[in-house]
C-alpha cells in the first residue's frame, strides 16, 4: 500500500530546456502543489515518444509525449501541456487521446484551452489544482518562478558566448552546472538572488583568452528545438567546444517577456510586412541583427516539417545573399546518431574560421 | 637531407583515396580503390599501393592527415595529426590547385555538396540532408538494374539524341519513372542520359538551391567521372564545368595539404599496414543514454574510443 506523507496533487509538465526549474518554483512555491521534476532526457524518451507519436507529427511533439509518459511512470497525477500559435495546438488535445489510450489513469490539462479564455478561468483551474490556494501566494511565486527563468536565460547566453575561450577547461560548465542545481533546488526568492549572484561571480573569476576577433555564430529557428538541447542534440555545446561564440536571441525571456512580435514587425520590413508564424518574426529579426552585427555565420534549426520555419528561409537566404553571411539549415527529426551533424558543424566552423584568416 | 611530404588519406563510403605529395604539393603517389565495407582493410590497401610509388630515398613523410566518413577510426589507426571532415578537405585542396575557383560541385557516393568560393577561401558551403537521391549510390543500382557499368553510363548518355523525362525530385519517384519508361520501350540511353539530366537537376534544386553559382566552376567526386552528368550541368548552367583529372582524389590531396599546414613534424611509417586492428561497439550502461562507444584496438591495445556524451562513459 501506499503511504502518502502529502496530499499535494502530483503536476507535470513536458520537459523543455531548463524551464522545468522555474514550473517547478511556480507549481510548488506559488501553487502549493507538487511537481514531477523529471532527470534530463534520453534517447528512451524519444523512443518512447516516437513509438506512440503519429509518424508526420514533429519532433517537439514526439519529445513532449516522451515526456509526459515518462512523467506519468514517475507517478505523476495531473499533467500538463500547453497550447501556441502552429500545431502545437492541437497537440494537447491529441496527447490527451493518446496517453488515455494507452490506459494510463490521469487528468490531462490542455492550456490550449485557456488560451483564449478569461483571467476568471486561469483562477478556476488554480484553485482546481490546488484547493487551498492563496492568490497572494501564488502571484508572488508566479513572478518569482518568471524571474528566476529569466535570470537562467541570462546565464545561460553569457555561458554560450564564453565558455570556447576558458583558460582551464570546464570552469564555465562547472559554474553553469552548480547555478542550476541551485535553481533546481531553490525553494524562496533568497536562494534563487543567491545562487544567481554567486554564478555570476563564478564566472567573472574564469581566466579566459579570448582572440580579438572571435567566431561569432548566431542560432536562429523554430521555438522547442532550438531552445532544449537534447532536441537539438547540444548543437550549442558542440560550437562552444569547436570554438565559437555562440548568440541565440529566442529564449522564453525574449519571446514572452520582452520583444513582443509587432515591436519586432517594423524591424524586418525589409524583408517581411506581416507576421508568418509562431517564432518567424524573431528567426528573422534575431538573423538580420546578427547580419548587421557582422557576425560570421548564421545557423537555422527547426524541426522536421516545421512550415513556419520553412517559410522563414527564403527570407533567410535574401538576408544571406544581401549581407554576404553563410546560414546552415539544419532539420531535426528523431535522429540516432550525431555524425552527420559533428561533420557539418565541423565544415561550417572551419570554413568561418579559414575566412577570417584570409579576409582581414 | 630527405625532402619533406605528406600523406593524405580520403575514406568514403564508397572508395578510399590516398595520395602523398611533397611541399610543394606535387602527387608522389597516390591511389584509388573500393572501400568494400571495410576501411581499415582498404586503409591497408592503399598503404600498400603508396609504399610501392613512393620514393624512400629522396622523402621522408613528415606528418598525415584522414578525412571521409571513416575519418575518425582511420586517423586513430595510422595515427594522424589532422582528422578533418571531407568538406574542409575539398574546399582546401580544389582552391590549392584551382586557386580562381569560385563554385565546387560535389557529388560523392553517399552525399553531394556545393562549396561557394571568394578570393580563394570557401565562403558558404550546403550539403545534402536527410537523402541520398542524386549521388554516385543512385546511379551504381540504377546501371545495376539497367545491366551496364556505371562506369560506362557517361559515354552512353552522351550517344542519346534526347533525354528521357525522368523525375528529379526523389529518388523513389526517378526509379519509378525510370521502370514506367523501360516497359513503354523508351531506349537505354534516352533513359540513361535521363538519368544524368535527373542527377544534375536534382542537385541543383536541393543541394545548391538558394547559393549562387559563379563561374569557373570545378566539378568533383565519383560522378563527375559521368561525362554525361557533366555535360547535362553545362547545360542547365549555360557555363563550362571544369573536371580535373584528379578530381576524386581532391579531398586526400587537400587533408596532406592541411597536414602539411599545421608545421608539425611526427612522422610516419608503413608499418600500420601490417599491424593487426579490432574495432569493438559497447553499449554503455551507466545511463538511459545507452551511447555506443566505439572502442579501437591494435594489437590487441585499446588505443582510442569515442562515442560517450559524457565522462561517464569514458574508456580507457
């Protein structure tokens, strides 16, 4: 028999770059209920995503289902996926249909729902979650929870545009690991002030020996594969380790917090007069600004049959032609091996790098 | 004093190159052969083939370098300084010989690239994703079921007074295409030289879609030994395409130039041909990750492993 020590309801939700640590601190510190805070991905996750998943659906479909189950093995209650502006939409309602085929006993909260719906219907479905909610409570979470995902986000940028030139190896991994076990862990607004401050420290102390001219490449594309590395099979990382600086413009903080899509229109009126999709504005925005940067080259990831995302690349190759700055695409599915990726990140770093060299 | 050299090795899915060349990137030797499924044994091979043409006495190799698919387990067994990937190795070695070279095309066995060239350095370079319709593989099963050599299909396309329309797109819809035509009684080399028509259209619409092709343009790789393809690229590009006699041998000549850069000097010797070497796949078993780690072993010596995502899954 089980024993329950608590009678918080057990929520999930898929998993997407760090972000789960900040769902975490706005479930369990503002809702008062308990979140299923899952280890990072594995390849069983989009096995098992993959298995259940239609075989059209993209990839960022198949991983969150991965998720979800996993989630559900780890004995979560209530899970919940959210809703957006492609077919991401649609996918609540089809994981809901998959995962109660499946036989698995659970509630299924599809936000896609509540998106459009009143601010009456968010406060129902809190306190549905969570009977004995306090809304003071729980706006202070929230906005904790918001202010420790931007703070990760900031860290995040700073450790991919400098960790290629540590004088000692792993000094910035080992910081960047030690701050978000300490998101991982942070139960009030001290610790995660703490543990943001002390990262920040960490990483002014790094010795580091950074060339006059560094290769700059900018990351662009599609909203989940671009941010959750396992997706993008630590694209980041691997030009950190070949020894690039690496700038990425979409995270959660940019997209929901700050640029908003019709501030960023006029900027990319040279090249598009009306909103394409759900990231498409900022793929193109973020490639012009690296373009005009004179950054090096431009990298564009999305998943597999991502339409708006394919629609963004003819802009992206009038932004190449116009500003002379090589774009890589680069289309996930659920791939099995890293091998065609090392060799075209390799060729695309060495062929930067060979430029700088002999066009001074 | 001996002379310095380099050796380049260049292992595809498909065949192997090798060449040594000396400082001033002058061929010593070299050789072509079949990769069969096995690149150490073909590494061998090759080894074997350079030894016999080159001269002892008056060069020494000074340092060496792999690229191809195999790049990595070969660099570990003859112990090279310069593992780079056959991208790099083209762009390096066709600007080397072709310095005013502004567009490479591409096609290998497996895969087919576009390098952009400016001032002699590559600017911007595609490579095919997801699908190998339109390579050097699509043809050999194509000659294969047609019953003529590949090697003969260029000759054969070049007699057609038309070619067939062959759907460029996919590689399962030209070979659907292709059967239509055979059972209507289409002629060999109308489908043949359709083929060729197939393989150069569906480069230029994937591959180099979206890049800008500049003239002179230098064509590379096993197919661009196809006379026919080569003739059927003039004429979508309305230019001359340049093929080198030693094309198929550009990637090796350019990883022994980039040997010969990094002004190392850590010799080489034929030796390897003759050791015994044993490649083992495990899975690790430390996470869900399951990564396999390729583990290298010479005489019996493990000497190198890859293939972890994380220390835990270090060998050693």
């Amino acid at each position: 028999m089980e024993i329950r020590i608590d009678n918080r309801r057990k929520i999930a939700f898929p998993r997407i770059s760090h972000y789960g640590y900040a769902i975490k601190y706005i479930v369990e510190q503002g809702l008062g209920a308990e979140y299923v805070l899952l280890p990072p991905a594995t390849k069983k996750t989009a096995e098992l995503g993959s298995k259940y998943s239609p075989d059209y659906a993209c990839a960022p479909f198949k991983h969150s289902l991965g998720s979800l189950i996993e989630a559900l093995e780890a004995g979560a209650e209530v899970l919940v996926e959210t809703g957006g502006l492609c077919r991401l939409d649609y996918y609540g309602a089809l994981q809901k249909e998959i995962i109660r085929e499946l036989g698995y006993k659970c509630e299924f909260i599809n936000l896609a729902e509540y998106m459009s719906g009143k601010k009456k219907e968010w406060l129902k479905l809190a306190r549905h979650l969570s009977p004995k909610l306090k809304p003071a409570r729980f706006t202070t979470g929230a906005y904790e929870g918001v202010k420790m995902a931007e703070y990760m986000d900031e860290i995040e940028a700073v450790y991919y545009q400098n960790a290629a030139f540590e004088t000692e190896k792993g000094s910035y991994r080992k910081a960047y690991r030690k701050f978000l076990l300490k998101m991982q862990t942070a139960e009030d607004w001290q610790e995660i002030r703490a543990g943001y401050q002390e990262v920040k420290q960490a990483f002014d102390g790094i010795g580091m020996r950074k060339p006059e001219r560094p290769v700059r490449i900018g990351v662009v594309g599609e909203y989940f594969t671009i941010m959750d590395e396992h997706s993008n099979q630590f694209l980041q990382e691997k030009l950190v380790r070949l020894g690039a600086s690496v700038h990425r413009f979409l995270n959660v903080t940019n997209c929901h917090f700050r640029a908003k899509e019709p501030t960023l229109r006029p900027r990319i009126k040279a090249y598009a007069d009306y909103n394409m999709g759900p990231t498409t504005t900022w793929t193109v925005n973020a490639a012009l600004d690296y373009a005009k940067q004179g950054f090096d080259g431009i990298i564009h990831v999305k998943s597999f049959g991502c339409t708006p995302e394919m629609d963004a690349i003819p802009l992206l190759q009038n932004i190449s032609r116009d500003y002379r700055i090589p774009v890589l695409y680069l289309s996930y599915d659920t791939q099995e091996s890293d091998t065609g990726l090392d060799t075209r990140l390799e060729a695309f770093y060495d062929m930067l790098e060979r430029k700088k060299k002999v066009m001074r | 004093m001996k002379k310095k050299a380099y050796l380049g090795i260049d292992i595809g899915s498909i065949s192997t190159k090798g060449v040594i060349i000396s400082e001033e990137n002058e061929f010593l030797a070299e050789c072509y052969l079949w990769t069969e499924g096995n690149p150490m044994q073909a590494t061998k091979n090759v080894l074997c083939r350079l030894k016999e043409q080159f001269d002892d006495a008056g060069y020494r190799i000074v340092a060496s370098g792999t690229t191809g698919s195999a790049r990595k387990l070969v660099g570990s067994m003859i112990g090279a300084q310069v593992v780079k990937n056959e991208i790099t190795a083209h762009a390096v070695g066709t600007t080397t010989l072709h310095p005013d070279v502004r567009t490479i095309l591409e096609i290998g066995g497996q895969d087919s690239k576009i390098i952009c060239v400016e001032n002699g350095v590559a600017v911007d370079y595609a490579m095919n994703t997801l699908c190998a319709a339109g390579t050097g593989a699509f043809l050999s099963s194509q000659a294969h079921r047609l019953g003529v050599a590949v090697e003969e299909f260029g000759e054969i396309a070049l007699r057609a007074k038309k070619a067939a329309p062959i759907a460029a797109r996919c590689t399962v819809f030209a070979e659907s295409d292709l059967v239509h035509k055979l059972q209507v009684g289409c002629p060999k080399e109308e489908i043949i030289a359709g083929l060729c028509k197939a393989v150069a259209g569906n480069y230029l619409n994937n591959v180099a879609k979206g890049k800008k092709i500049a003239a002179p343009v230098v064509f590379q790789g096993g197919v661009s030994k196809n006379a026919g393809v080569v003739r059927m690229f003039e004429e979508e590009l309305g230019m001359p395409v340049l093929v080198d006699e030693r094309g198929h041998l550009m990637g090796a000549f350019g990883i022994a130039v980039l040997a010969g850069e990094q002004q190392e000097d850590a010799g080489f010797s034929f030796d390897v041909a003759d050791m015994e070497f044993r490649t083992r796949e495990i899975i690790c078993g430390k996470c869900a990750n399951h990564c396999e780690i390729i583990c290298v072993y010479r005489e019996s010596r493990l000497i190198d492993s890859w293939g972890n995502r994380c220390d835990n899954g270090a060998v050693s």
